[in-house]
C-alpha cells in the first residue's frame, strides 16, 4: 500500500526476505529493492551428550535449539573441566572432548543468534570401567570384634560399592573399599561386595568364620570298663564354638578326628589308657585329659587261713584268685566273723578275741567285677600243745625251714612223735603228705605263693594238730617307671610301675609336690595311680616296690605345663619386597623360666613356606614376591597350643619413575600425561599440572588434562605406594596456534640508503619457531652482500622507538639454514613482533 515514506513490518517467520519500495510524484518514480534478513528468537536449546565416557575417548556432545530460524546459530561450549571454552558455528558441526580424570562434569552450552541467546546444561560423567574386585577379610574373627574387609579394585572410577554381610544387614553405595563389621553371633557368613559404576558391576564374596576360642575343655567317660566293652567319653567347654576335636585314647597310633564331642571306643586290653584330647577352632585350641581305666572280670577267688590257732595269738587269713582272674587293680575286704571287724589285702593277720568257729567272708573286686568266698577259723583257748615254726617269707627257689614244737613239756608216760607234714602246695604239684620221724623238715616251693602248711605228729596212742602260713615271694629285680613326662596343670596324668620280678608287692608314690593325696598312696597295692599337678613346673615321681624280703625304685621328671592361651601376633601392615619383616608373636599367659625354652612356635608365612619349631617368638621375613599374605602361628608346649593369625600387604617399593605428555599441545585440547615405572605395585598416582590447578589422585598411570592458557608449565607426578614414593617432573609446552602471519618489506631499497625496514605481525600464537629467510637472487656470486646481510642481522634489531638495539639470544635468534636445493639462506628465529635491520 502507498504510504509514508518509514514503515514497521513484523515478519511471520525467519528467513531472507527481499523489501522493494516504489517512490513516485508527478515528474516520475523510481524503484528500489533491499534483501532483509529476518531471524525468529531461540526460544530453547538442550544439550545431549553420549555419556558415560571412558577415560580417554572423546565424550560427544550436540545442541538442540527451539526456534532461532532464518540466521546462522553461534555455540559457546564450556566443558565444566577448566579448559578454554570453546565457540562454534552450525558448520562446525557437533563438538568433541577429551577429559583428563574422571569425574561429573557440568557442561553448559549458550547458543545465539543475532536477535536471542538461551543457555542449557549437562552432566557428562567420565569413568573407568570396573574389570574386577577381589574381596578379602581377616577372618577367622572372634566373636564380639570386627572383622576388616578390603575390596581391591585394580581397575575401576568412579565406583560406589554395596557391601552384604551375610546376617541379614547390608550397605548401600558406600564409597569406601574397606569396611569393617561386627558379627552378632558366631557362624560361617558370605560377604558380598559388589562394585559398580555406570559401565557395569563386579562382584566377589568372601567366607567368614566368626568364632569363640575354646576356653577349660573338660573330658569324662564312663570308665571303668569290662575289657571287650565300649567305652564312652565325652566332652564339654565352657566357652568356644566351631570346635574339631583330636581324641588320643591312649593306644599307639589311635588317633580319631572328628567334629563330634563324644565318641565310643573298644579298647584291646585291660590296662589304665590316658586319653588326651584336643578341641581347636581357627582361633586355636585347649587339650584336656583324663584316665580310662578297662579290666577284665574276676572269675572266682578262694579263702583260706591257718587256724586252729591259740586264743589272742593272730590268725592268718589269705585269699587266692581263681586261674583267668585279673592281677592288677583287685582289692580285698575281709570280714572276720566277729562282729563288725574288717580288714583289708589278700593276706591280713586278726587276732580274735574269743575262742569258737567263726566265718570268715573276703570279697575280691576290681572296677567291673567282684567275688566272694568264705573260711571257717577255729579259735582255742588252748591247743594240743603243738605249733610251727617257720623261716617265712622265703624266696622262690629257696628251702624254706619248718619246725614242729611242744608247747608243753613232754609227761612222763608219753611216747615221741612221728611227724606227718602236709607242704599246701598239692595243688600247685607239690608233694602229698610227707613222713618224717622228726619235728624238722625243709620244702623248697615250685611257685611263689602264700600256702598253709600242716603238721601232725602221732605215737600211736593220741594225735596232735599245727598250721602256719607260708608266704614264698618272688625277689624285686628292678621296677621301670611309666608314664607322661609332659602334662597339662590341673589335669589327671596316669603312671605306672612295671616291677621286674616280685611277688605281693606293695607300692609307695610320691609326685614331688607334697599334696595329700600323694600321701595316700605311701603304701598301696596299686601299681598304677593317676595323679593331677595344681601348679606348672618341674616335679619328680617316684615310685618304690617292695616286698618282705626285697625292694626296687625308680623316678621319672614331669614337665607340668600351664595351657598356652591368648596368642596375638602383631606386625606392620605394609612392607616393601626389599625390606625385612618383624613379627613378633605375643602370649597371654606366662610360664616359668625353667619351661619358657621348651614354648615353640611354628610359622606359617602364607607363601607356601613354613618355619616349624622355633624358640624364637619374634622373627624377620623378606617376602620376595608382592602379595596379600595371611601369617599364622601356632605356639605350642608338649600339651596344648594356640594360634593367631595376621596379614600383611607386601608392596615392590616404586623405583625408575619417568614422566612424559603428548605435549606441545595446541591450547584448548587436552595434554596426556603419562607415567611409567620401571618396578612398584599397587601404585597410586597424585599429579600437579603446574598451572594451580588442584592436584589429582589416580589409580592409573595416566591422566588427561587441558590447560587454559598458552606457556610451558611444570607438571609433576609422585607415585606412591605404602611402602614407598618416587617423584618425577616433565616441562609440558602449550602453544597457541598460529594465526594472521603478515611480513611488511619495502619492494625497492634505494641503494643510497642502503637500509630496508623489514616487519612481521603474528595477531595469534605462541612458542613460534620461525626463520627470516633472505636471498640474494640478483647474484647469487656475490657473497659479500650475504655477508653483509648476515652481520646486520646478527648485530642489530630496531626497536620499537626506531632505535637499534643488540640483537640477543633467546626469543629470536640467528640460524643458517641451508634450503634443499643447496642454496645459503639466512635466518631469524623468534615469536611476536620482530622488526629487521636489512643491508641490500
């Protein structure tokens, strides 16, 4: 429409749109045209990114805009690393980036145009993918502490880590790779560490025995058994769990391992056995004794005595075993007939103290058996006036010398006597009756024993009655001594006297230690005795055999132990391959000087080598390979042991680092460092970029960073590990790249001047190594005016007041430089603005 002549439009929509204006009046009119460019706002951009990237690989990135048509779109990119924010056009297409260390990046993008900007954002997160973990713990654990944990991941960032227990309880993205929990009760656990990031997980589970150490280990059993039966033991401790058990019964070589407290066993012959038993846990072990004693039954005993004696004279009364009996371990009790009178042994004296026939009673009885036999014993006021006498007890082999005499004297109408003497030994095949016209008479006995001999003397009218026992003994040779040399305080240790020869032999014991119940045993039967110690030391057992007409001793020492309890063994949790390690081993309880030297300890370095039977509780180890090792010890004495366990992380200490970059690196693009050793393991890297950036901590030996600014910049990274450290610097050049490079000379020098001004602007970069580069292509056979050329160059430089100043090194130098074609040019070498003195 015609109008005035300034008008308003608004377009509809962005684009090239071409506006004509027709201007006319009476005298003529005119034409004009006028492309507009007409651009719509941006209304909204977001920004996309193909993250999670992996360090190293470029993240890339686009910008979506709303709106903005009808005109070219500026990008202004900042990588939220501290790089140089970068400005891209729509035909530059969608940019890239590198970042040097993992992490999440906030990037933001501004995009605009020439009527509108709008701005968005994302997070880029930059990771390394988890490869694998390995899970381990300090197990086995005592219930009530904690045990420790350790996730090593080799490869792997960021990584959050979900830790389970196996008890129910659990921790959620945790950030740490070592934990440490308490178990609330004992048992076998499955802890599961799982590691994840955004390019995945890994997972590794770990077996937990948390424990209670075994503390007063008691055993029982059911003896005394009949031989041929089985005997039961069983077991109890006051605090522990988990427990094996190792039961000795006393018999060599039988030895059963089990997991039960009780157990039956047969043994093979009667004898007294000194069980030993040993209950033990990963935390270490108690040992507790006790004595079985197996007997085989009595098959019959038979009583005898020496009577008609003499009112108030003692009448002997003796029992004998029946053939198969048991000989060892039978005691005797009499009853004499006469009210309540008792008496003890297989032979006793008892004097009774009224004349009559009485019924004696013994009862023979073992631990699994018992019999009885009864005598009839005839007591007299008054005796036919006959009695024997004897030279007994004898020994075996010997006579032994018998006597018939009067008690009264002979009346005078009475007639000698013929003696009929009966030895006692028929059944065991000595002689029958034996007649002799005198009242003397010797018999040597085949066998030991205890016999009653009779006489009986006759003159044909009347007849007159004697008995005596004889006892024939077997002589003492030696007696050998039996038993535990080692043995554990407050526990019941089993001795025996094995007599060589002897016969009715009584034993007298005693165990160095004063204790009442020693005392007991001053004078017993029993060749075999058990005896419990309160107290650890060095104690002898004595034992002497004995009997009427010999004796015999021998002695034994004991060691008395204390039960090794509460070992710990402490060392440093790092140690370099190259270095020695002290670990030192600690008990809780002490013993007496006299002992300490017997204590062993037996080291296990969890490499496969063993130390077994050492005095010495601290030691010093190399480990000649890097690893994670588990060391074990147990400390033992002859009775008990217990154990401990340790770690300890051996490292390569970190030797022959260098560092080197990609660099020079054009400004805005990442520099990679990298780091290399020559020896070290499980190194971690702490990198300074020289440009007061924070300092960065990787597991990797490599970081990518981009510096924000053009200059050479001194980076440097420690390697460390826990045993040791190394540094290393590199010099890492960033250039800006070369833009706009103009040189200004004068086409003609007049040769009356003879002076030429040349000039060089460079409007962008840095680190510029360049050459001025003069020829003399008029005549090149003319070397002066070379020559020339290069003492001006080599003495001056116009300065920027026109004045000459020396030309100097360092930025900027004078270089020959002789081209391909063989031909001498001469040079400058610098950066910035440089102005040439020249001589045509």
């Amino acid at each position: 429409p015609w109008g005035a002549s300034v008008v308003e439009h608004a377009f509809g929509v962005g684009g090239r749109f071409n506006v004509s204006v027709d201007v006319r009046n009476p005298k003529g009119a005119a034409l004009a045209f006028r492309e507009v460019e007409v651009q719509a706002p941006i209304l909204a951009v977001a920004a996309l990114s193909d993250s999670p990237t992996r360090l190293g690989e470029a993240t890339n990135f686009e910008a979506r805009p709303t709106g903005g048509q009808g005109g070219p779109i500026a990008y202004t990119w900042d990588f939220g690393d501290g790089s140089a924010a970068r400005r891209l056009s729509d035909a530059d297409g969608p940019p890239q980036h590198v970042y040097a260390a993992v992490g999440a990046y906030e990037v933001r993008v501004e995009a605009a145009n020439a009527v509108s900007r709008a701005n968005a954002s994302v997070v880029v997160h930059v990771q390394v993918p988890v490869v694998k973990v390995t899970l381990s713990s300090d197990e086995p654990t005592v219930l009530g502490a904690a045990t420790q944990f350790d996730a090593a991941v080799p490869v792997g960032a960021p990584v959050t880590y979900h830790w389970t227990f196996g008890d129910g309880h659990a921790l959620q993205d945790g950030t740490r790779g070592a934990e440490r929990y308490t178990y609330g009760a004992v048992g076998v656990y499955k802890a599961t560490v799982t590691v994840s990031n955004l390019f995945g997980s890994r997972s590794d589970v770990a077996v937990v025995r948390v424990q209670q150490r075994i503390l007063h280990l008691f055993v029982w059993t059911d003896s005394p058994t009949v031989l041929g039966a089985a005997t039961t033991l069983w077991s109890n401790f006051s605090a522990g769990s988990d427990a094996q058990y190792e039961w000795d019964f006393g018999e060599k070589g039988n030895v059963l391992e089990t997991n039960e407290p009780s157990v039956v066993h047969t043994y093979g012959a009667a004898a007294a056995y000194q069980v030993t038993l040993r209950a033990f846990n990963a935390l270490g072990g108690a040992v507790a004794s006790a004595v079985v004693v197996v007997q085989a039954r009595i098959t019959g005993v038979a009583a005898d005595n020496n009577s008609p004696t003499l009112l108030g004279a003692p009448t002997t009364l003796f029992a004998t075993l029946a053939a198969g009996s048991p000989v060892e371990g039978v005691r005797y009790a009499w009853q004499t007939g006469e009210g309540g009178a008792r008496a003890a042994g297989a032979v006793v004296r008892h004097g009774y103290g009224t004349a009559g026939a009485f019924e004696a009673v013994v009862v023979a009885q073992n631990a699994v058996s018992r019999a009885e036999a009864t005598t009839t014993v005839t007591v007299r006021d008054q005796l036919d006036g006959l009695a024997i006498r004897t030279d007994s007890p004898t020994l075996l082999g010997q006579p032994t010398a018998l006597q018939a005499v009067r008690t009264r004297p002979l009346a005078a109408n009475e007639l000698p006597l013929t003696y009929t003497w009966h030895y006692g030994d028929l059944a065991a095949g000595g002689p029958p009756d034996v007649v002799v016209g005198n009242p003397n008479a010797t018999h040597t006995y085949a066998t030991a024993g205890t016999f009653v001999v009779r006489v009986s003397g006759s003159d044909g009218v009347r007849e007159l009655h004697a008995t005596a026992v004889v006892q024939v003994l077997l002589p003492v040779l030696g007696v050998r001594l039996v038993g535990l040399t080692h043995v554990l305080a407050q526990h019941p240790a089993l001795y025996t006297a094995l007599a060589d020869g002897g016969s009715q032999l009584r034993y007298a014991w005693t165990f160095g230690d004063g204790s009442a119940a020693a005392a007991a045993l001053n004078d017993t039967a029993d060749s075999q005795v058990s005896h419990a110690w309160a107290a650890e030391g060095l104690y002898e057992v004595r034992v002497e055999a004995r009997n009427a007409l010999s004796h015999a001793a021998a002695a034994l020492v004991v060691r008395v132990w204390n039960a090794v309890v509460a070992l710990s063994v402490t060392t440093d949790a790092f140690v370099s391959t190259d270095e020695p390690l002290r670990i030192v081993a600690t008990l809780g309880n002490a013993t007496t000087a006299a002992l300490a030297d017997a204590i062993v300890f037996d080291w296990s370095l969890g490499n496969g080598e063993a130390l077994p039977a050492l005095v010495n509780s601290t030691i010093f180890y190399r480990y000649a390979q890097p690893g994670l090792y588990a060391i074990d010890v147990t400390a033992r004495n002859p009775v008990s042991s217990a154990s401990a366990r340790t770690r300890v992380h051996a490292q390569d200490p970190v030797e022959g680092l260098r560092l080197t970059s990609s660099a020079p690196t054009a400004l805005g693009q990442p520099t990679r460092l990298l780091a290399s050793l020559r020896r070290g393991t499980d190194v971690r890297y702490r990198w300074t970029f020289g440009d007061g950036s924070p300092s960065l901590l990787t597991q990797l030996p490599h970081v990518w960073h981009s510096y924000a600014e053009p200059r050479d910049f001194p980076a440097s990274v420690v390697a460390f590990n826990d045993v040791s450290d190394g540094l290393a610097r590199h010099n890492v050049s960033v250039q800006e790249p070369i833009e706009d490079v103009r040189v200004f000379a004068p086409a003609r020098v007049p040769a009356a001047d003879r002076l030429a001004e040349l000039s060089v602007n460079v409007t962008r970069g840095s680190h510029i190594e360049w050459a001025w580069l003069v020829r003399a292509d008029d005549d090149a056979s003319e070397p002066r005016l070379l020559d020339a050329l290069v003492q001006a160059l080599a003495a001056y430089r116009l300065a920027a007041d026109g004045s000459r100043e020396p030309w100097h090194d360092g930025p900027g130098y004078l270089s020959n430089v002789t081209s391909a074609a063989g031909a001498s040019s001469y040079g400058v070498q610098g950066g910035g603005e440089h102005q040439v003195v020249v001589v045509e």
